[in-house]
C-alpha cells in the first residue's frame, strides 16, 4: 500500500556504534515489526485495549508497562535505532510478547490507525528543539493533537513529560486547539504507576523537575 506524504522528519535514525549484542537484539526486529496493512485485531487477538508510546526512548517505560499489564497490548514507535535496539534487549531479558515496534517515523502509524483503537497515549520527555526557530520540529503540535484525537477512544488518556517548561507551555497550547481534550492533571508529582525513564532520572539528578500532564478524551 502507499502511505500518505508526511512532513518532513526530524532527529537521529543512529547514534554511536552498537554494541555486538545490541546488533544481534536487532536482528530480531523483523519479528515484532508492525506491518502493514495493519490489522490491530490480528497484531493482538486476545488483549483487553492497546496503548501507544511516541518515541520510547532506551524503553524502560514501555517495558515496564507491558511487564506489569499483560493484557494491554503496546505499540511502540521509535525511529532511532539505538533505542530500538535496546528494547529489544528488554524483550528478550523480560519475555514481553504484547509489544509491537514501529521503528519509523510515528506520523505514518497514525494515518493508518483506525478511529478510536488506542486507550492511551505516551509522548514522555520528546526533543524539546529549544531553539524558537527549531520549534516547529517539536513532535507535539495542533496537527498531531487533531490526529490524536481521532485514534484515541472516549475515556482515554494522552500522558505527556517534559523537563523544559517552554515545552510544557507549548504542549498545552497544542492541546488546547482541539476541544475533545481536558487536561486532567499538571503537576510536579507524578502520578502512581508511572515507570521512570533514563531521560527522567537524567533530569531529576540535573535538578531540572519534570511536569507530568494528562489530557482526557471526552
């Protein structure tokens, strides 16, 4: 099938050389690929809802939510290899058979994903871009808030995180641009049952304290 034209994307597809045993985690990336065209009932048969997390990162987060709910399904997208590569290693060491990886640019995932499939969202501590002329690179924006919007059921969740008060602000402005969401919390504390990521520890150690949001679909 050909996929739609996105924007342009921004970021690393690889950082510093592999490891020998994170090359071979990779390898296996084929078998956990989400393909196209996608089948969400096919990808996850038997789970109770599906959860996305946009750019997991080194994958603790998203490890540590599929470990602790086997019957929630999990897709994650990550274009950056590395980070791939590391969640694989997770997989394997964790036996975690409810993730599915998206190791591309998220925009052509959600253009093929059907309206109200996805529970929750996660976009936790995303490139900030922290100069004014890079914002426009910034993941979050009105035009994914509207895609969001779609995929996300009535009830759901969209879980943001971020260390740069400039983004939290820009976050919330995105969100606001679409009605369907409510933001349910903005706080320095974050909430129960939400696993740390090393971009998150990085932060805490820097003493630059992070803003947990959480947006409710009506």
């Amino acid at each position: 099938m050909t996929l739609q034209a996105v924007e342009k994307f921004y970021g690393r597809r690889k950082g510093r050389s592999l490891k020998k045993q994170k090359t071979e985690f990779l390898k296996t990336l084929d078998l956990y690929r989400v393909k196209f065209p996608l089948d969400l009932k096919e990808m996850f048969p038997s789970v109770q809802e599906i959860c996305l997390e946009i750019g997991f990162g080194g994958g603790e987060h998203l490890a540590a939510l599929a470990e602790q709910n086997p019957k929630v399904g999990f897709i994650g997208a990550e274009a950056f290899m590395n980070g791939v590569a590391s969640f694989l290693q997770f997989r394997f060491e964790k036996q975690l058979n409810n993730v599915q990886l998206f190791p591309d640019d998220v925009r052509l995932l959600l253009q093929e994903l059907p309206d109200n499939s996805i529970q929750k969202v996660f976009i936790l501590f995303p490139d900030p871009w922290p100069k004014k002329k890079h914002h426009k690179r910034r993941i979050v924006s009105p035009k994914l808030v509207a895609e969001l919007s779609r995929i996300v059921k009535k009830g759901g969740e969209v879980r943001l995180a971020s260390d740069v008060a400039d983004y939290i602000e820009h976050m919330q402005q995105a969100f606001q641009t679409v009605s369907e969401f409510q933001l349910q919390l903005c706080s320095q504390e974050k909430p129960d049952a939400w696993p740390s990521t090393r971009y998150e520890m990085k932060a805490l150690e820097a003493h630059d304290y992070p803003q947990y949001l959480i947006y409710l679909k009506n």
